[in-house]
C-alpha cells in the first residue's frame, strides 16, 4: 500500500519534476539534454550520446559530483581486476556525468538515472541487465529496488551514511521505509552511528556491517603537485591564500565578509572563491562586485593581479587542484545548514581545514579531524575571520594541522578492501 501512495505521488509529480528540468536548462543547457534517457525512451538504442550502451555486469548510481568522487577508487579497482567488465554509471546531474568522464573518458558508460516509476525501472532493468548494483551513500529509491528484487539481482549500498535529521524523515514513513531497506543484499555503514540508525529503520542487522569511508581511499592525481605549483604561480607564490570550497548561496556573502577582515590585517591575501554549482558562478561574480573587491576569474585564464583581492573557481573538476595549492581551506555548505561538504581532499593535501556549525553530513569525518587537531570550528563571519587572522599569523601551527589531517586520512584508509571483500560473493 505504501509503496502504491509512493507511486502515485511520484506520477502526479512527474510533470512538475519535467518542468524543473527544462526550467533549470536555461541556465544550464546539459538539464535539456537527454531528458529521454530518464524516461526511458532510448536506453539500449543507437543514436543518443552515451545511453547506446545498453548491457553492464556493474551498475553503480552515484547521484552527482561528490558521490562519483567517492565512486572513483572502487570503479578503478574493479577495472583493474577485471578490464573488460563493463560498467555503467547513473547520475541525475549533469555535473556529476561530466566529472564521472573526466576521471574515466570511455572507459566507464554512463546514463542519467530514470525516474523512480515501476514501468521506466523494469524497462531500465531488462535492458542493462546488471549482475549487481551498488548504490552509493544514500540514495534510496523504492521502486528501483523492488524491481532488482523481483529480477533477483543483489543490491548493496555502500559508503552508506544517515544522519539524525534524515533517519527522523525516514522513521515517519516506516511503512514504505522498512521494506525498502530489507531489500538491499548489503548496507556497508561509514560508521557505528549510520549503521545502528539504519537498523533502527528496519535493515536486518545481518546485512549491515560498518566498513569506514571510501572518501579515505581518495586517489590523488600523479601530476597534482606540477598542476598545484602552476596553480600557485598563477595566484602569487608569496600571497597567503585560502581556498573556499563548494559553498552556497548565503554562504558566499559571509566568506567575503571574514576575507575582509583579514584583508585588514593582511592586504595581500587572495580568497579563492568555488561555489558548489557552476549556474551560480555569474550570480556570486555580481556579489563580489558589490561588495567591492577586485577579482579575477579562472576562466579568464590569467594571473591573479597584486590588487586583485578573490580568484572566483569558476571551472569544473579543479578543486583537487586548488586546495592542494592553498594555505588552508573552509569547506562550504556548513555555514548555512547544509550539512557541509567532504573535508578530507584538504586534509589529504596537508593543509588546515575550517568548518562551520553545520556539518551533520560528515558528523564523523569532522569529528575525527577535530579530535586529531585537524580541523578548527567556527561558528559565524566574526569567528571564520578571526580564524583566519590567527592561522596565518602562526605558519607552524598550519603546518601541524596540515600533517595531522594528512595523517587522519592515512590512518582511516581500508575501507575500499573491506568492501571488495564483501561483494565478491
């Protein structure tokens, strides 16, 4: 009965969620592309970009950047230990496809995910024909794994997490949540927290198991010190510089309010700027006008000028590159409640991270680095510049909690092994 209500909703919104589409497509046209392989229309047919490849032993549904990013270390080891197994990747944004083939080019297939409609997922179905599906994070869609249980086909969500907020969404409607979840084969927990609450919601306990964070397992590029040092060239090697990752509107304000600060106590530091979605590059390009600050944009492909005060990100897969050619970093999306985003490519690159109040999505990756000396918390636009002011007047102190950080994401690694050792069967 739940899942029928679920169903119904989902085919009245349908219209509603087609509009948005096309709506978001005018500022970013990918939104207007291939909006037939989400319904299905030309999976497993010639003709339509990537959807031509139908057939895969693997399909993995990773729903955007941050979860492809996740994805990476297990899709390389599962090519290198088998080059020809075929493996199709489902995303619902069109940043997310464009990262997914910046890592892996043709190697990998990839397909915007169908609606959770029971006709468009057996269709889906039928044609890839998957052998497993892993499902990355969070992403729990009824109808998607009720039709892989009538196939038979195993499911395992891994690199799974849930935070209290979303767990007391779930428990509210249980009637649909509990069967929901009884269908995955695995549910591989980041930590001891998800996995009980995912229990709490009716996971059969035998199915759950706590293997850590593939986010641990990151795999940093060969070349990123060459690109990180060309980078810094282009920013102005003496500058104190820190880096402001995937933040959000409301958030990009307060930035520049604590960059402010610290340019009063530091007049040559340069902020680089990199908002979470690449339609409001042009929206936070007009905020740092109005707040008076000279700056360069990284499509403009220039060095930032002494006088230039923000270097606004404005590309798409470089983050990597800029954080590991940074002082330091705050990670956006924890400002304002988001839940903030994944701290550790900054760690990974040895250098302090700063995070704000909201960080319920990485409770305990934030809590390992704040437990380590990694991190340093800070609640508002007062405390972020003050934060500021005070690590770039202490290099050593920076470079402590760059080796701590680096030293967390060491020390937390394994979480890929574990989970191999869990699917193989």
């Amino acid at each position: 009965m739940a899942l029928r209500l679920y169903t119904a909703l989902w085919r009245l919104a349908l219209p509603l969620v087609l509009a948005r589409l096309y709506w978001r497509g005018r500022t970013q046209p990918a939104y207007r592309q291939r909006i037939g392989e989400r319904l299905v229309w030309n999976a497993g047919r010639k003709g339509e970009g990537e959807a031509r490849k139908s057939k895969a032993d693997i399909w993995i549904h990773a729903v955007s950047v941050g979860e492809v990013q996740a994805a990476e270390p297990l899709i390389r080891r599962l090519l290198e230990s088998e080059p020809t197994r075929a493996i199709l990747v489902t995303t619902t944004t069109p940043t997310g496809a464009e990262r997914l083939r910046a890592l892996f080019g043709e190697r990998v297939a990839h397909h915007y995910t169908p609606f959770d409609l029971p006709s468009l997922m057996a269709r889906f179905i039928e044609r890839v024909a998957p052998r497993l599906v892993i499902v990355m994070e969070t992403e729990i869609w009824p109808n998607m794994l009720a039709a892989l249980d009538r196939r038979g086909i195993p499911v395992a969500l891994v690199n799974a997490r849930l935070s209290e907020r979303s767990a007391r969404g779930y428990a509210r409607l249980a009637r649909l949540t509990r069967p929901t979840l009884a269908r995955f084969a695995l549910i591989a927990a980041q930590a001891p927290a998800d996995a009980e609450r995912f229990v709490a919601l009716g996971a059969p306990r035998a199915r759950v198991q706590v293997m850590g964070s593939l986010k641990f397992d990151l795999v940093q590029p060969e070349d990123l010190a060459t690109r990180a040092g060309e980078m810094r060239r282009l920013w102005g090697e003496g500058r104190p510089v820190w880096v402001a990752a995937s933040t959000h509107e409301g958030e990009e304000i307060q930035v520049l309010q604590a960059h402010q600060r610290l340019l009063a106590h530091r007049p040559d530091a340069l902020l680089v700027l990199v908002p979470r979605h690449p339609e409001r590059f042009d929206t936070v390009a007009a905020l740092i006008a109005r707040q008076g600050l000279a700056f360069v944009r990284r499509s403009q492909e220039r060095a930032a000028a002494p006088g230039e005060a923000v270097y606004l990100g404005d590309s798409m897969g470089e983050l990597t590159c800029f954080l590991a050619a940074g002082d330091l970093a705050f990670i956006g999306g924890s400002l304002v409640p988001r839940g903030g985003h994944n701290p550790l490519e900054a760690a990974a690159s040895g250098i302090p991270v700063v995070l704000g109040p909201h960080t319920f999505n990485f409770a305990a990756i934030a809590r390992m680095l704040y437990e380590a000396g990694a991190a340093e918390r800070v609640e508002d636009v007062e405390t972020l510049g003050r934060c500021l002011i005070d690590l770039f007047d202490d290099p050593e102190r920076r470079a402590r909690m760059g080796a701590c950080g680096r030293d967390v994401v060491e020390r937390n690694r394994g979480a890929l092994e574990r989970l191999l050792a869990a699917l193989a069967p």
